[in-house]
C-alpha cells in the first residue's frame, strides 16, 4: 500500500480486503454476489419484463442509427469486420502513400466482401458490401502493374482509394468522438441538451510516454474545465456537465512501482482541478484503468479526500469497473473515503474496457487468479451487486450508471424504486436508442461520456468502442441482431449463469494452466498487488540474513580453495559473498566424478529423472525470495527482472522434464558428461536451463558458472541435490574461463559441451574441440546478435515506445536479445525520436533493491568502461538522439541508457552489450532491403517488427535469417516452451533453448556415434577434382538451395518423387517423410491470449557430403532435401545412385543444382573452397580420416560454427529453427477471445 497520509485502521482492513479479493475463486465470489443482491423471483420477474419492453421499443424503432447497421453487418466475427477495424486502427496515422497502400491493399484485398450483399440486408450495407468488392478487385489488378500506362493507372486508383478509403474511416470516427476541442463540443452539447442530456468530456488523454506529452494532456484539461466551468449553470454539480480525468496521462510513469514519487506528483496536479470545478460547481471524475493501476489510483484519491480545501465537496468522482474481482471490497473502502471528505463521491460504475488485456496480463505474468471475471454474466451480477451497494448508500455515493444493457437498467429501476432519481450514462455512439427511451421517463438523468480531440489522439479509444460493438458477446451487438429473441437478451445474470457447468470459463483456463498441457507455466508475482508486493519485500528481507558461499562440489562436497569476495555491482563496497575459486586440478576431479555420476544417474528411468527435474521447480517456488534476492544484489538485476529469472529457471525444469517423458524421446541415450558453461547475465535462468536439460537427457554434469556470478548458481546446485539429483551427477566448479573452462572444454571425457556467451568464445571452444581430434563433439552454442527492429508508420508509436525502451535497455541492455538497432521509416522517425527522448528520460537508474529502479547496474567494471570506449567513440562519430540521465550513482557500475542516431545500418558491424541504442532511418520502399542487409550481418538472433501490414510482415519475418522474431511487440523475455529460443549464423549453433530438439541434441538414438575415433591426420593423396571448378559447383548449390527454400509446395514435389520406382528412391524418401514430423511440420505452440507463437523449421544450406558408403550417402541426400537443404556429394569412384537421384530431382524441382556430385576432392581443396563459401555443414563416417582436418577448417574459418554431421544424425541436424510470436491484440483487443 501506498499511503501518504494517517488512516484509521477501518480503512486498513478495507484496502486489505481490495488487495485480497482477486485470490478468491469465481464460485465462491459469485455466491457472494447472488446474495448480496439478494433479489427475489417476483423481483427478477419484474426486471424481466421491463427489459423486454425496452428491448421490443428498440428494435420497433426504423430508424436504426447507420453505424448500428454497419457494425452488426461487419462484426468483429466475420474476417471483413476484424480487418475493418484494423484498418481503422491505424490508416488515420500512416501519412505516407507507400504504406497507405500496403495497409489498405492488406486489410481489403482478399475479403469475401460479396458475403454482406445477400438478401434481407439495408440498401446501404448492401451498397458498402459491392464498393468493397469492386476496391478489392482493384487493389488485387493494381498490385501487378509495374510499368507504363498501367502503372501510371494503377497509381491513379489507388490514391483514388486511399482517399475515399481514409474520408471512410474518418466517416466511422466521427461517430464516436464528439468534437476536436471543447469550444465543438459545448456546441454541439447545447443540442443533446434540449432532449435533456448532460455531458462528462473526456479529452481522450491515453497514458502519456513523455513529460512534455503530459504536461499536454494535463493543458487540455485545465482548459476544458475552464471552459465547462463557464458554462455551469446550476449550483448542483449533479445537474453540470464533467470531465473525467485518466490519470496516466497526467505522468509518464503512473505505475506502482513509481508510486513513492507520483502519487503526491499527480495529487498536486490534480489538487488545483479540483479546487476550481468545487468553485464551478462541476464534478471531476477520475478515470478507470488497467487493473495494476488500481491501487495507485486509490492512493491519489486517498490523498485528495484528506485535503481540507476539498471538505465537504460532492463534485468529485471515481470510476468503478465490475467486471474486477475487487468491485465490491472497492466500494467498502471507498465508502470511508467519502465519510474522510464528508460529502458523497460520484462513482460511474461500469462494466470494463480492457478485459482481455486484463486476461493476457495474468497468462504472461503467471498469477494464481485473474483480477476480473471470465465470464460475462458474472461481471453483470456484480454490477448490479455494486449498484445495490451504491444506492444503499446515499450518504456515501452518488451513482452514475454507465450502461448500454436494457436488462441492466431494468434491474436498477427496480432496485431504486420510482420515487429516487437516477443517473445513467453511456457512450458517445453508443446506446443512443436505449438512452433515448429511458431519458423520456421521471426521475432520469442522462449523461454521455464524450471523448473530445482530433482522430489522430483518438485511435485506442476508438478501436476499444468498435471492440464492444461488434464483440459476439456485446448486448449492443446481440440487440442489433433480430434473431435473438428479446426474452433471452432479458434474462437475469442469476439464470445465464446456470446453463453453465462450472462457473470459471473453461475456455480460458487458470492464468498458469494457458499451455493446454500438464506442466503448468510458473508462479509469478504481481507486484503491483500491495498484498504480494509485501509478502515479496519480506522474502528478500529473510533471505538477506544468510551466509553466501560458493566453491567447487565435487560428489557433493565443497572444496576450499582461493577465496575471494563476490560483492554487488550497484554497490562496490558492498560483499554479497564469498567464493572458492577451482582449477584445472579440480576440474579434473569434477569430470572424474561426473563419469562415475553418469554410469548411474544413465540407468534411471526418464519418468523419474523427470519427477526428480519436476520437485526442483517445486523447490524452486519454495525457495524463490533467496534466487531473488541473489539476482538483485549479485546480478544487479531489477525486482521485476528477478522475478522474470526465477520463473525462466522453473519452466526450465518442468519443460524439459516433460520433454524427457516424450514418446519421441523413449528410445534416445544419454551421451556421457555435459559441461555447462553459464553467463552472468542470466546467472539462474541459463544455468538451470543447460543443467536440467542435461540431466533430463541421462547425462552427468559439470557446471561452471560466471565468474562474477557464482553465489546464485552453487544455490541452485544445493537445491538441485536436495531434489535428488545424485551429487556425483551434479558437479559444479566454478573459476576463471582461462583455467576451469579450458580444462572442462578440453578433456577427453567431455561428451558436449553447452555453452552460453560471446561469439568469439563459442569459437574457440569449438577450435579447440578440433584441434583435439573432437569435432563431432556436440557444442550447444547460444551467443548474442545485433539485433534489430523495424518500425515502419502504421505502426502505434506509442506501443513502439514502450517495446523499445523495454527491449534496449531492461536489464541494462544486457540480454543477447536485446535491442540494438533500431531502424524507423523516414515519415514518422522525428516524431519517433522525440517520444523516445521524452521516454528514456522519465527512466530511473540506481539501486535495483528499491522498486523504483529501472535500469540497474552493468555487470562489472570491465563491462562498463567497454561500453564507455564505444559511447566516445558514437559521440564523435554520430548524433546522440537520447540521454537517460547525466547523473549516475558513483557506488557502482553505472551506465545511462543512450542513444544515437547513424547513418547507415552497416556502421554497426559489433555486438555492444549494454544500454546503447543505434538509430537509422529507411524509406519506405526499402524494407526488404533491409532484411538483407541484417541478413548480411551474419548475425541472427532476434528481430522486432512493429507494423500493422500483416502481409509485409510476414513477407520481411519469412525472408529473414534470425531465430527469434517478434512481431508488434517487445523482443525480448523469450517464454521457455512457448517460444524456444535461439538464433542462427554468429548468433549460436542450435537447437533452440527450450525447444522441442533441444534434448536430442544431448542425446543418441542408440546408432549415433557422437566423437570421431581417430585425431590422425589424412594420409591418403589429395587429388584435383575432376569434375568442373569445386567453387562454382558450391556456388550453383547455394543458389539452388536458396531458390528450392523458397519454393512454394516443395513438400508436394517431394511427395512426388516418393513415387519413384528407380532403386527404392522412393520408398526411402517416404520413410524419411513419415519421420520429419517434428521439423516439417509448422507448430503453433499454445500461448497466452493476444499473442500466437509459430515454430518451423528450414534448410541449414548447402550439405556437402564425403560419406563413402553409397546407401548412407543416399539417406543423408534424402534427409537434406527433406529438410530443405541442397547436397553436394563427392565421390570416390563410379557415379552411384545418387546420380539417379539427381536426374529425378532435376525433373521436378525448380532449382538446378539441387543435387550434384563431384568425384575425387581432396581435403586441401575441400578444406580451402568451405573457407570461402557460406555452406550449411559437411556430412561424413566419423571414422573417416578427412574428419579431423575438415573439423579444424570448419572451426577457423570466418562466419558462424559449423557443424559436421554423421550418416546417423537424424532430421533435426540438417536445420534451423524459427519462432515467430506475433502480439495479435496490438490493435485494440484479441478478436477471437472476445468472440468466444
């Protein structure tokens, strides 16, 4: 709780009571609304048949408004009305004609527009119905023409088009926003009044990013009070027009972490409004929020009613929403706070704007319950629950009822009785037709609540409206709809709910059980929820009190060694604990023990290795205040960051035990011991990931942490043992990469090796796997990336501002996902940089141990004058667009976020690790373009893509070379399962943290031979190929595959030559087809709602094979084409029957080169063309005597680490991996669920 002011400890025990109310389940909350209503059945009868009058007057009515036409026509469940208010969405914002175009020709084109002309339709929904048709056909002829007359055509056409498509959807906004400014306004008011309509004008102030944006918003209140306040003629505020106020327009960050310092910011703010409407005689009302902003809405109001200058008013109001959990237990305790101000407060009681938001916000968090109901019907018995509440009160409250439900009202009638004069207030656009009626009653106010402002402020609330229109669920859209007989559009909440099984929407589930699955997501915790947040505070104070210790554990016992201090990067003074440092003795000791570790941890069944992995996690939630605790003040990571770690290294734990019971994993073997490599920067999270995947796998481990890092990992090493992972299974040294590192890497009963870290490192690794005689050593290698975002202008810059503050520079830019180039379309990049300026600086950096910071520490020293060198060297070589702070704590390793502007994409060629954003703008035209030019990078990892033109996303999602992509949405904070992470080229090797392949990279299918038999050199003459150049052979094989990548239906054709009848080629390309299930196959992995993830895979490149074995070679053929690579076989002798493979596939692929063969390449000549050309692997017998030397060759050349495959490696070697996550409720809500 965020108080500032003394309160009485009634008023305690009510807050507490909103704090608490969201742990409750639905049935039992549900049975506490039925009887507090406590209607009764002649009651209910009485409701019923008012509501169905109403309902009958309505639909009587002829003169049905044309935007009620429209929306029941295009509502939100036909594909033609969701991609209206898509285009709705964002068409008003995107200036430029290029992208115009893009967007109009995506969202019309392709739709069955003729399906809303039949018969039974008005003439105007039938006549929009053919426009659309006829638009689309245009837009489908025009996209072709590229030349001459047709092109100068189709140019004419389609600005024809944009401009009657955007004077449209101005048409449609028109209808929900009541003027651009107050003077328009108070106009157009005057007319609404002579049929007795008030107004509450909101001046559609969203949630500032800026302080400048603030400071605007907070003007056009101050003016439009001024200019209402004028127009007050009555002394009764009740008898006024309003405004209402939304308080996160007020302050860029009106977020509870930000409590300490905002709430008394916007209260002081505030004040001086509410001063001047008490003289006016004019209510104020503040606004309805997301639900995390609840409480600190609750501390503002808290403060003003303990104002004396405010004693006794009964103009000022607050906004209740009934679909929350916490509507009634609000309502208690804003009953004392109408007895602090001694007047009553207006409360507007609605029913909730943001309800899906509210459904994806618990998902991804991971909280035990939602904060508002899922069903409907039980937000419309706590609505009248609350009205019952309000009108027992009157000395406390003074009720606005904002609905546009007939059975609603009916039942608020009934409540109040005949004599008490009611307010009811609706919409602006919405409910005319129902208000109307009821305005004609006695003792009935009418207040509309009227957003005022041009199109442009108006986008989310307007898109929000279109949302409840046309939702599937709305009473607006079922009243619209004649086949809905009035009776069931009257029947109480009380009887709906009955025709349910079980109260809690099955369809959504519990926030953790989201994945359809078992395995539940992990606990989260909810911060912004004072109960939690306390329970939180204390867990870090407990765990605070304890003795860190970190030191090598060899079979379960700490060996003692150099100790020195491991002390907090936010505070170099301050000793967080202490470490034992190894060495390569004892890491040689730790190897030895993991081998005898392996002999019996292997044996153990998978279910129960499994259910071991699984009581981790359960520790781990057991335990978490001691991980956080640790990730605060070894990690310098943020309280919301370590909560973020904790939940990652949990998931770990239950998600690869669930792999390890798969089906597909029965049959698989362990490989030995797996030494683990881990970051500091997620010191918990990564270590715990390649461990437990380690172990699910069979596999003994050795683990090493970072050396800045070792506290927080020798924990979860304890707690591994505790969860009875056998001691000399788990080892764990830590010690410096030089040393300990070097000697895990380099010992001979290494099995693999996972590590996570610098490109540069991950080379060296595997050159010195090489050069030991081990290249086909499994080397899991995750590194980082420049990564980039792509903003183009249809994108919402204010969405676009908050994912790219969070991807740059959470964590303090220290994620190998984090943003790091950022490249914004010409059109909208000014005022794109302004917002971001006004964003960064709101930022708070300092002590993650307070939870207001923002942007903690680097890690170390060494970090933080790295990142300095590349700061002067931006400052002299670029425009600096963006500055955090110029004042930083002096006691750590502090680095201010920044950003700079260059001139050119390809003026970033290093990865900089840490908060430094690189800025470049791009015309329009040249999208694509830039895919290839971070394709050239060579790096792979994440890529951000905001814009609202699905078809050019996919278009620049499906053309680039990168692991991660995420579409309208931060790239950062990867899910395990639910997007499996990882890149491609010099961002990693593969497969994917937290994938589906991840564990058979750790493992063998009982044929695999995993480590060459022999380091010897070749012996054997190298010969000139006598084929044509070895260079343009491989050259034509890129190509080919490139082509064959693209090729649409390349299954099709595969399936086609699975006919053939020539040397059992078809039969084995069958085979192989029926078990690629797994890599072919397009997954779309359950997700929170408001977001998809898809997972597919595709080609590595060009397979070059020297396998001697002519069937082998044959199955290694089928497999790469399979997956979609190209192969490249070198013989040593006659043309096998690969060559009949070749000429089939020539006769029905598209690309040439497909398949080739070339005979007798030596090493030297094989060895110098892999130097020289982007290939995707070599495949060879891992007794062949050429493996040595190709695996050297591999290793030191330039580019990203390749692998050598084996004829045993099974499809998921032959590719890479690719997550697409697309934020599908960017534009307003998740259609589908509202639907639902």
């Amino acid at each position: 709780m965020n108080q500032h002011n003394p309160i009485s400890s009634e008023n305690v025990n009510r807050r507490n009571q909103v704090a608490t109310a969201t742990s409750q389940s639905e049935s039992v909350l549900c049975d506490q609304l039925t009887q507090k209503l406590g209607l009764n059945s002649a009651s209910w009868s009485r409701i019923e048949t008012r509501a169905i009058a109403l309902v009958e007057k309505i639909r009587s009515d002829q003169s049905q408004p044309l935007i009620d036409q429209f929306l029941n026509e295009y509502g939100l469940s036909t594909p033609e009305g969701a991609q209206l208010m898509r285009l709705a969405e964002a068409l008003s914002r995107t200036t430029d004609a290029v992208t115009a175009d893009e967007l109009i020709r995506d969202k019309i084109a392709g739709g069955d527009w003729l399906a809303h002309t039949g018969a039974g339709r008005k003439i105007a929904m039938r006549a929009s119905g053919r426009a659309l048709d006829l638009t689309s056909k245009w837009l489908r002829w025009s996209e072709n023409q590229s030349s001459g007359l047709s092109e100068q055509l189709a140019k004419l056409g389609n600005s024809a088009v944009r401009s009657s498509t955007r004077a449209a959807i101005k048409a449609v906004s028109s209808q929900f926003v009541f003027a651009e400014d107050l003077n328009g306004a108070l106009k157009r008011a005057k007319a609404y009044g002579k049929n007795g309509y008030l107004f509450s004008f909101d001046m559609l102030g969203e949630a500032a990013r800026t302080q400048s944006q603030a400071a605007n918003y907070y003007q056009a209140y101050a003016d439009a009070l001024e200019r209402v306040a004028q127009s007050a003629g009555s002394q009764d505020p009740r008898l006024n027009h309003g405004i209402s106020i939304k308080l996160s327009a007020l302050h860029p960050r009106y977020e509870f972490a930000q409590a300490k310092t905002v709430v008394p910011e916007i209260a002081g703010l505030f004040l001086p409004l509410a001063k001047k409407a008490r003289s006016a005689n004019v209510q104020i009302t503040i606004d309805a929020e997301e639900a995390e902003r609840l409480d600190i809405s609750m501390d503002v109001l808290a403060v003003l009613v303990a104002e004396p200058e405010l004693r006794g008013w009964n103009g000022l109001g607050f906004v209740v929403q009934a679909y929350q959990r916490r509507a009634l237990p609000l309502l208690n305790w804003l009953e004392t706070q109408a007895a602090q101000l001694g007047a009553p407060l207006f409360i507007r009681l609605v029913k909730g704007a943001y309800w899906d938001s509210e459904i994806k916000r618990a998902q991804e968090m991971g909280l035990e319950s939602y904060p508002v109901y899922t069903r409907k019907e039980i937000t419309d018995l706590s609505y009248l629950a609350c009205a019952k509440k309000l009108l027992a009160h009157p000395d406390a409250f003074s009720p606005q009822f904002a609905t546009h439900n007939a059975h609603s009202i009916a039942a608020i009638q009934e409540m109040a009785g005949t004599e008490r004069p009611i307010e009811v207030q609706r919409l602006f656009g919405m409910g005319q037709q129902l208000h109307d009626i009821i305005l004609q009653q006695p003792n009935i106010i009418s207040r509309i609540y009227a957003p005022v402002g041009t199109q442009k402020d108006l986008l989310s609330y307007l898109i929000r409206r279109l949302l409840e229109n046309g939702a599937n669920s709305s009473f607006v859209h079922k009243l619209a709809d004649p086949a809905i007989e009035a009776k069931s559009l009257s029947q109480s909440p009380v009887d709906a709910l009955l025709r349910h099984s079980e109260l809690e929407n099955p369809k959504i589930g519990q926030p953790r059980n989201y994945l359809k699955t078992k395995r539940m997501s992990a606990e989260g915790w909810d911060l912004s929820n004072p109960a939690i947040r306390q329970r939180f505070e204390s867990g870090i104070e407990q765990a605070s009190k304890q003795a860190y210790v970190a030191g090598p554990v060899i079979d379960g016992k700490l060996e003692r060694s150099e100790q020195h201090d491991i002390c907090n990067p936010a505070n170099k003074a301050d000793r967080v604990g202490i470490c034992y440092s190894g060495d390569r003795k004892i890491a040689k000791l730790a190897i030895a023990s993991a081998q005898e570790g392996f002999e019996t941890w292997s044996k153990i069944p998978a279910n129960k290795r499994a259910a071991k992995l699984e009581r981790a996690a359960d520790l781990l939630e057991e335990r978490a205040s001691v991980f956080h605790y640790l990730a605060i003040k070894e990690a310098g990571k943020t309280w919301s960051d370590a909560v973020d770690e904790v939940r990652e290294a949990i998931d770990f734990c239950r998600y690869y035990a669930e792999r390890a019971r798969d089906d597909d994993f029965v049959n698989r073997k362990a490989v030995g011991v797996v030494i683990c490599i881990s970051p500091w920067n997620f010191p918990l999270a990564i270590f715990m990931g390649q461990v437990t995947a380690a172990l699910a796998a069979g596999n003994s481990v050795v683990a090493k942490p970072a050396e800045q890092t070792p506290l927080i990992a020798a924990e979860a090493i304890r707690l591994l043992h505790d969860a009875g992972i056998p001691p000399s299974a788990l080892n764990f040294v830590p010690g410096a990469g030089s040393t300990v590192g070097e000697a895990l890497v380099s010992h001979n009963q290494t099995a693999a090796v996972c590590f996570t870290g610098s490109t540069a490192t991950a080379k060296n690794i595997a050159r010195k796997l090489a050069a030991s005689g081990r290249a086909l050593t499994p080397l899991i290698a995750e590194t980082g990336g420049i990564n980039a975002m792509i903003v183009d202008s249809s994108a919402l810059l204010e969405q676009t501002i908050d994912a790219v503050v969070s991807s740059a520079f959470q964590s303090a830019g220290q994620r190998c996902s984090a943003l790091r180039i950022l490249c914004v379309q010409e059109d909208v990049a000014d005022a794109f940089l302004g917002l971001l300026r006004g964003a960064m600086e709101s930022l708070t950096i300092g002590d993650p141990m307070l939870i207001e910071t923002d942007i903690g520490p680097v890690i170390d020293e060494q970090a933080k004058d790295n990142i300095r060198r590349h700061i002067d060297l931006l400052e002299s070589s670029a425009r600096r667009c963006g500055l955090a702070t110029d004042s930083l704590p002096s006691s750590g390793h502090f680095i201010a976020p920044v950003a700079f502007e260059l001139n050119d994409f390809t003026d970033l060629s290093v990865e900089v690790f840490g908060p430094v954003l690189h800025i470049v703008r791009y015309a329009a035209h040249s999208k694509m373009a830039l895919i290839d030019k971070i394709n050239a990078s060579g790096y792979g990892l994440t890529l951000g893509i905001q814009s609202r033109i699905d078809n050019v996303s996919d278009d620049m999602a499906g053309r680039a070379k990168v692991g991660n992509i995420y579409i309208n949405r931060n790239q950062i904070g990867a899910v395990v399962g639910v997007q499996p992470f990882g890149g491609e080229g010099l961002s990693g090797t593969g497969p994917k943290a937290g994938g589906p392949l991840y564990l058979h990279r750790l493992s063998a299918d009982g044929a695999e031979v995993l480590n060459a038999s022999s380091g010897q050199k070749p012996s054997v003459e190298q010969k000139k190929s006598e084929d044509q150049a070895l260079d343009s052979i491989i050259t034509m094989g890129i190509a080919a595959q490139r082509l064959w990548a693209n090729t649409p239906g390349k299954l099709d054709i595969i399936s086609q030559l699975a006919k053939s009848n020539v040397k059992d080629i078809g039969k084995i390309i069958a085979r192989e087809m029926a078990s690629t299930e797994l890599v072919l196959s397009n997954l779309q992995i359950p997700s929170p709602v408001g977001e998809t993830n898809s997972y597919s895979c595709h080609g590595r490149g060009l397979i070059i094979s020297i396998i001697e074995d002519e069937n082998a070679a044959l199955i290694a053929c089928i497999r790469a084409l399979v997956t979609g690579n190209s192969f490249l076989h070198i013989a040593c002798g006659a043309k096998t029957i690969i060559q009949a493979l070749a000429d089939t596939v020539q006769t029905a692929a598209p690309a040439k080169g497909l398949v080739q063969i070339v005979q007798r390449v030596g090493v030297g000549e094989l060895t110098s063309a892999i130097e020289s050309h982007p290939i995707g692997a070599i495949i060879a017998e891992p007794d062949d005597h050429r493996v040595h030397d190709l695996g050297v060759a591999l290793a030191n050349r330039a580019g990203p680490i390749l692998p050598i495959l084996t004829p045993a490696s099974q499809h998921d070697r032959y590719v890479h991996e690719k997550t697409i996550t697309r934020n599908i409720a960017a534009a307003g809500g998740d259609v589908n669920l509202l639907n639902g």
